[in-house]
C-alpha cells in the first residue's frame, strides 16, 4: 500500500505539472501576434447540419456575421423536416446580403453520416479554398482571415482550430462537459503540439480542393469515425504540414443531462484510443486529482499525502483561472468540480477499454485506428 501511495502521488505530480505547462502554452498561444493577411481569396464554407441543440441559431449566426471580402456559406441536411432548415431561413432573411446555398440529400456515401453530408454538399462549392465547420461552432468575426492566412503559408495543406467550451444549458453536466474542454483538452492539445502531434480537430478543417482531391477527396475518409483525424494524416502523408489558425472558437456543450454527457465523452474517450492507442494510455496521467485522493487513501491519510491532494487541486484551479482570465471565459467554477470532473474522466476512461462501439447521434458507430479500408455496400 505504500508503495501505491507513493505512485499515486508521483503521477498526480506529473499530471498537475502537464496541466501547468499546457496553461501557459495557452497564454502564449492566445498572445502570439496574428499572420497578417495580404491576400483574400474567396472561400466556401460547408456547415454540415443534423437538428437543433441549445444555442444552433447563435453558433450559425456568428457564420453569417464573419467578415471577409467574399465566401459562400454552404448548409447541408439529409432530412427535409430537419427543424435546423427554418433555422437558416431565417438566418437567410436577416442577412440577405450572404451567398446563401442549402442542399437537402439524403444519400448515403459511407457509414459516416457527416461526411456524407459534406459529399453531398461539395458540388455546390463555388470557390477553390474550403472550410469545413461543425454546426455547433461560435466564431468571431475575424474567423476566416486568420484561418485563411494559416492556409497561405507554404507548405501547409490542412488548417485546424482549438476550441473552448460555450455551456448550453446551466445543468451540472453540461458545467463538467465545459471543464475537460476548456481546462483538460485545451492545454492538453497545445502540449500534444508541442510534443510533435499533429492532430487534426474537427471543428474546422480548412484545405484546397486540390489538396482534397490529392488524399482522394471527402470519400477517402466517409467510412471512419475520426474523419478529422485520418483526414490530417492522409494530408500528412502527401508531404504537406497541418497547422492550427491563431483563433480559438467556442463549441456548444449542450448536453442535459449525465446520460448525454456520458455518451459524449465515452466516444471520444474510444475514438482516441483506437487512433492512439499509446498516448491515450499514458492521458491517465492527466487524472491529477484522481492519483492524489487514491494517495491519501493507501498512504492511510498521512499528512504528506493531503498536502499534495491540496497542492494539486489549488493548482489546477489557479491554473484555470488563468485559462479563464487569457480567454476570456467565465469563472472556472468552485474547485470541488474540479474532484467530481476527475473522478468521472477515470471511470470514462476504465470504460473506454470494454468496447469500440460509440452511440454518435443515435447510430451505432465503431472506434477504428484510422487505416485505410473497403467501403461496405449502402
């Protein structure tokens, strides 16, 4: 048991020093000067859309307020009784300024819905420079000069973007789904980065239809969970570099309940440990609180052993702040979450290894590690 309590104790060190570090990754990141950009080629921008969830009409609206000399705002649903469409009607009607197209197809191109949402969509693509975006992104209205300007500098083929967490509901899971986004993945992806990762993350994906037509266009990718993912490293693997664009959007977290939350994170949690199985291993580390409480239970609460459990928890929610206060978010919320938020990660995470199968929008979809593969019949 002692040896345990002092396991337990050495990793919540390492992950509270990994959460420190990503935090100031993050003020560095959010203070770096911007690309300048020189050049304004026009863009299609494709929001693949499916329902409506707490804040859709806000997050499409910061689409329409973006500004930027010339882009196309393309929607596309595969249901035409989906309620998003009066959405983006009357969007359409507020903005009638905007080169509005929507697309209503229904046909199937692989076992990713998504995708073959954004299959359907790509012939109405008016322009060369593509941006691909979730429905539920925020954006400023400075969004596509610096994603353009990442695209720009030579080398690059795929641009992405971070993102923080937009609380859609005031339940206390929607608080904790905001909490790993916003103070776990944000700083965990920066240090990712700086490790030599390349992630490609889905909420944006900007590239040419050249570069896209390279890697086999969008059907490359239609039977992966992670199409972001395996887009990035089909672009990877044809000698061009993936970078991230100096802005960071909000997603909505909308989740209502612990259900939806538990869902949510459980796919990811699987996704990721299909496609990196080695580093998602070594992400318990990220579990401070979790290895500190397990240390002052086997050290039988020894008095080493709550002062670390403090020092750790104290960190993380200064660390927080700090997010917060570089960001601009609201308040991290008591520090307690902070216990509830970790204990709930290790459950997610001793679940992600009794299954590959994810429930994404009520389809019953399975982890996969990325490599290429035959598309099954439709």
């Amino acid at each position: 048991m002692v040896l345990i309590a002092w396991l337990a104790g050495l990793f919540a060190l390492i992950g509270v020093i990994q959460q420190y570090i990503g935090m100031l990754l993050v003020q560095r990141f959010y203070a770096a000067p911007a690309r300048v950009l020189t050049e304004h080629p026009p863009v299609s921008l494709l929001k693949p859309l499916c329902g409506v969830e707490p804040l859709t009409e806000l997050a499409l609206e910061s689409f329409f307020l973006i500004d930027y000399p010339v882009y196309q705002l393309v929607f596309g649903v595969q249901n035409s009784q989906d309620p998003v469409l009066e959405i983006v009607e009357r969007l359409r009607a507020r903005y009638p300024e905007r080169d509005v197209t929507v697309i209503v197809d229904p046909t199937l191109h692989g076992t990713n819905r998504k995708i073959s949402n954004l299959i359907n969509m790509y012939q109405a693509a008016a322009y060369e420079t593509l941006v691909m975006s979730d429905a539920d992104i925020h954006v400023p209205p400075y969004f596509l000069h610096r994603v353009v300007a990442a695209l720009g500098v030579p080398g690059v083929g795929l641009v992405t973007t971070l993102y923080t967490a937009l609380p859609g509901t005031p339940h206390l899971a929607t608080l904790m789904g905001a909490n790993q986004i916003n103070y776990t993945f944000l700083p965990g992806a920066l240090l990712a980065r700086k490790l030599g990762r390349q992630d490609c993350l889905g909420v944006t994906m900007a590239l040419t239809k050249t570069v896209l037509s390279e890697v086999g266009g969008l059907q490359a990718v239609s039977n992966h969970l992670a199409d972001d993912q395996v887009l990035g490293r089909l672009v990877r693997a044809k000698g061009y570099h993936l970078t991230l664009a100096q802005v960071i959007p909000a997603t909505t977290v909308p989740e209502h309940d612990f259900r939806a939350l538990f869902r949510h994170e459980l796919r990811w949690a699987r996704t990721i440990r299909a496609l990196v199985p080695i580093p998602y291993a070594a992400s318990v580390l990220q579990i401070s609180l979790f290895w500190a409480l397990l240390a002052v239970i086997t050290s039988g609460c020894s008095l080493w052993a709550w002062a670390l459990f403090f020092f750790v928890l104290l960190t993380r929610y200064a660390a927080a702040r700090r997010i917060d206060a570089a960001l601009g978010l609201a308040k991290a919320g008591d520090a307690w979450l902070f216990l509830v938020r970790d204990f709930c990660s290790a459950l997610i995470y001793i679940l992600s290894y009794t299954g590959d199968k994810v429930d994404w929008r009520g389809q019953i979809m399975h982890a996969d590690s990325g490599k290429p593969r035959q598309a099954p019949k439709i």
